[in-house]
C-alpha cells in the first residue's frame, strides 16, 4: 500500500472542515496513523501575531511533561568546568573554539540541539549563517545560552522542546509519539497552548490563536476549535 493511498483512506475516515475538541483531535490522530514506524505527533498553533515586528515574535522553550519520545542529540560550546558539567549530564558533543572550527570548516552538524555559555558566543556567533537558518543556533531567549549548562543539557535530552513562531505567525511543536497513552499527549497538548498564551505579546491584537491542528508524520491534520484550545484541569483528569 503506497503513502498516498494510506493518507487517501486516512482522510476519509473523519471530517476534515469539524472543529474538534482536544481529546478528539488527540483520540483520531492515534487512530488514523498507520505507518510501519513510531510517528511523531505535532501541533501547530498558528498566532494572530505579525512575525514581521520584533515586538510580536514568540519564541522560547518548554520542558513537555511527558517528554518527546526521543533523546535528542545535544552540542554543547563550553571550555573548562562548563565542559566538565555538560560531559557528565550526558552531552554529546562538546568543544570550545575546536568545536567552533569543526562546524565552521568542516560543516558538522551533527546535533539536534546546540547550547553555549556566555563567553563562547563571541565565537560561536561566527556560525550564525550554518545554525541560524537550521533553528540550531543558541539563544538565551531559549534557554541555549546559559551557565548552567548542565541543567539545560538535562531539561534538552528529557523533553525540553524550543518553539518560535515561523514567517506567518504558525508555531509547530513535536508533542510525543503515537505510542503514547492519550493522556501524555493530552497533557503535553495543554502545556504547549498553556505556555504560548503565557508569552502572548503585548503588542499582539485581536484573536490570539486563530487555528490549532494535530497531525502525526505521515497523516492528515486534525482541526482543534480554537476557542476550546485550553484544557481544563476536568478535561485533563478525564483524559486520564
């Protein structure tokens, strides 16, 4: 059975112009995905907010309560006892200005998620043109620079996920795996909506979130109404 014909049937198992509330959405994405391998689910939030003007982007990180259902690949620049703390909370990359050389002259990027200390960005700012259109060049905004790297290191490779809103204002977010019980979903759901609303910009005007879709990684989205995007504490004990 090819791709197309298992997303053809997919689609055609649920209606697609429904708005439907977050355990629906959750409880059909499950259903319909049908590949051979662990799909990853995804939300996408798209924001009434304009990309555009640096006053209305939102961008930052979150720690998913029941984490990602993968271990992430972490680089961390750091020198001396930085280094020392990010080897032992299980780092996989580390360096200074050899790591710096390394993806600059040999384009290594090997690593999902790159995190630096303060006195290393002067250097690592060099690779703004490799990570920076990557998503993959650290930010204290994100939590990627900072001086207690072995935290982030931790929070990284246990479910801490980054988020920025892309040119038209949407935001997507891995939120786990199909092979997650609804509740983990469910709850790694409602504290990304809960933390985009927390960092709503001032500037922002009008409805805040205008659309929110579920999808796993081969299947069709899933529509979830809007304006019952936030979970309630019922509707997350009830999913349990």
């Amino acid at each position: 059975m090819s791709k197309g014909k298992r997303y053809t049937d997919a689609i055609a198992r649920f209606d697609r112009q429904r708005l439907y509330s977050a355990p629906e959405a959750i409880d059909l994405v499950k259903s319909l995905a049908n590949a051979k391998f662990d799909e990853t689910v995804e939300l996408a939030v798209r924001l009434g907010v304009d990309p555009r003007r640096a006053d209305q982007i939102v961008r930052g990180s979150l720690s998913l309560p029941a984490g990602t259902g993968r271990t992430l690949r972490v680089a961390v620049f750091a020198s001396g006892e930085a280094a020392a703390e990010a080897r032992a909370a299980g780092a996989d990359v580390i360096g200074a200005d050899d790591l710096v050389a390394r993806v600059e002259k040999e384009g290594f990027l090997g690593f999902d998620v790159a995190i630096a200390t303060p006195d290393l960005m002067a250097q690592v700012g060099r690779l703004g043109r490799v990570l920076g259109p990557r998503g993959l060049m650290p930010n204290p905004k994100t939590g990627t620079v900072t001086t207690d790297v072995g935290r982030a290191v931790a929070e990284f490779r246990g479910g801490r996920v980054e988020y920025r809103t892309d040119r038209v204002g949407n935001v997507h977010v891995p939120i786990g795996k199909v092979s997650f019980a609804r509740e983990q979903l469910f709850e790694n759901f409602r504290a990304v909506v809960d933390e985009l609303v927390r960092v709503k910009p001032a500037a922002a005007k009008g409805r805040y979130i205008r659309s929110v879709t579920v999808a796993s990684t081969m299947g069709p989205g899933v529509h979830v109404d809007p304006a019952r995007a936030r979970v309630t504490d019922e509707e997350l004990a009830a999913s349990a």
